[in-house]
C-alpha cells in the first residue's frame, strides 16, 4: 500500500473571471470541475476582474501564476468575444497549464522570466465538452470540462488542432527587462491606485538618479518602499510582481493624483545627471 507522499498530486484548479460573486455562474462552472474531477482542489485567484476587461485579468494571473506548483490548471474566463469566431485555447507550459479564450488573456504569464511554452491545442474536441454547449457561456461548457479533464491528466493533444499564433495583448511585448525604452507604458492599475508599469528594475542603471516623468511630474530614484517619503508624496519603488516597478502616492492613490491609465506612457532618464537630461 502506498503513502500519500507517494500518489500522484491533488490536481489543483484555478479559476480567475469577471462574473463577480452575485449570480450563479461561478458556482456553475465548479459543479462542473467538481462532477468530471471531484478531488480537484479548487483556487479563486479573482471573480472581481472588471467586466471584460482582458489587461486587468492578464496582470492579475501573472501575479499569481508563478506562486502554484507546475502541475495547476489555471482557467481565466474573461471573454468579451465569447460565441465569436475568437478560438479557445489550452496552453501547456514549464510552469502549468493554461486554458481560456484565445484573445491576450495569457500573455503576461506566457512572456514571464522561466516560462517556455510547450504545446498548445484549440479545444475543439466534444468528448471533452458539455453535451449542449451554450453561445454565451464557454465557461462553463467549455473551458471548465477542459480543465477538469487536463487535471485529471487527459494529454492536451486529444482535445484539438495545434493552436498557433496566439492573440498577445500590445503592451505584453512592451515589458523591459533590458533597459532599452526612453519610455514605458503602465500596464496595470491595482486596488491602491498604484501604478505599475512595464519596465523592471534589472533594466535600471542608476536606481538612485533614474527620474520617471508622467503628467507634468517628475519622481526621482528608486524607493524600497512607501515609508520612504513623507504621506500623500509621490514615489517609484520595484513592486512585488517580477520586480516591476511601480509609481505610488504614499497613503493615497496615484492613479487619482495623476489622471493616469494603462496605457499611459512614462518617460524614464536613466542617467546619473538627470537634471541634465
């Protein structure tokens, strides 16, 4: 007889959506999970993505993806073109598996440090979908069987056609790790009004002289953290996400002080003299 220790791991699913928590839709799509794979042990990373918005939900899994172990199933419905001509994919990777409409939603975690992508499928195969499968509900009739049955270790080859060129979002290729950008968009705006934006601190050379300009403001150096400058003062500091960094207003919101939104460009002087600059 074999431990525990020694049997296969606990699948584990994680559900990232817009539907919110008042209806039934969340619930919907874990009965399913729950009636193809019932020990599934089921993670909400986030049902509070703002309606269709694909950017929030693609920050909001790279933020989590990385902390799971590589055997997790990661489903993210956010999907403003469901019923459409837009694909349903699943993404196999070094660091999970990836399953969810075809329209950005994964191209944060997929340009993440270590992840290499290893096979990717259109899930077109009705074995591993409900019988009736609804026009405006793909959730839980497609991506929640599909999960489920990748879980419980279906091979992602016999759910479809290899997937090419998947739909990345436009900012995913603007994220700096090298320090070549004079500019750098914000690519998310959390709960705080903090803004955090595509530029990381390995690609800063003066850390302490590098100057960020949005709206008219000019912040100087990087901070390690908001206790560093007097309240209500605006500081850039290296976030806690893949060290990203980030703009903040000390016990106060920075999106609010400057009217700024993702896709806002910031201007960065990376130069020991930016006063010169």
């Amino acid at each position: 007889m074999h431990s525990r220790l020694e049997s296969a791991p606990r699948p584990i699913i994680t559900l990232t959506t817009d539907f919110g928590l008042q209806d039934g839709y969340v619930a919907a799509m874990q009965g399913v999970i729950l009636g193809i794979c019932p020990e599934a042990r089921l993670v909400h990373i986030s049902h509070q993505i703002p309606p269709q918005d694909i950017q929030t939900a693609a920050f909001v899994l790279y933020q989590a993806f990385g902390y799971f172990p590589p055997h997790t199933v990661h489903c993210v419905v956010v999907d403003p073109g469901v019923g459409s001509k837009r694909r349903a994919i699943a993404i196999r990777t070094s660091h999970g598996v990836f399953v969810g409409p075809d329209n950005g939603v994964f191209s944060l975690a997929l340009a993440a440090p270590g992840v290499n992508v290893q096979e990717a499928v259109i899930l077109s195969n009705p074995a591993y979908q409900l019988g009736q499968v609804s026009a405006t509900f793909h959730g839980r009739d497609i991506f929640a069987p599909a999960a489920a049955h990748l879980a419980r270790g279906v091979s992602i080859s016999r759910f479809g056609p290899t997937a090419i060129n998947l739909v990345r979002l436009p900012y995913s290729h603007q994220l700096d790790r090298s320090g070549s950008a004079d500019t750098t968009p914000i690519i998310h705006i959390d709960h705080f009004g903090n803004l955090v934006l595509g530029l990381t601190a390995a690609a800063v050379d003066h850390p302490e002289e590098v100057t960020f300009v949005i709206k008219g403001e000019r912040i100087r150096g990087l901070h390690r953290t908001f206790a560093d400058v007097p309240d209500q003062a605006l500081l850039a500091y290296v976030g806690s996400t893949y060290d990203h960094v980030e703009i903040a207003v000390r016990n106060g919101s920075a999106a609010r002080r400057l009217n700024a939104r993702v896709g806002d460009e910031v201007q960065v002087i990376d130069s020991p003299f930016p006063e010169e600059a």
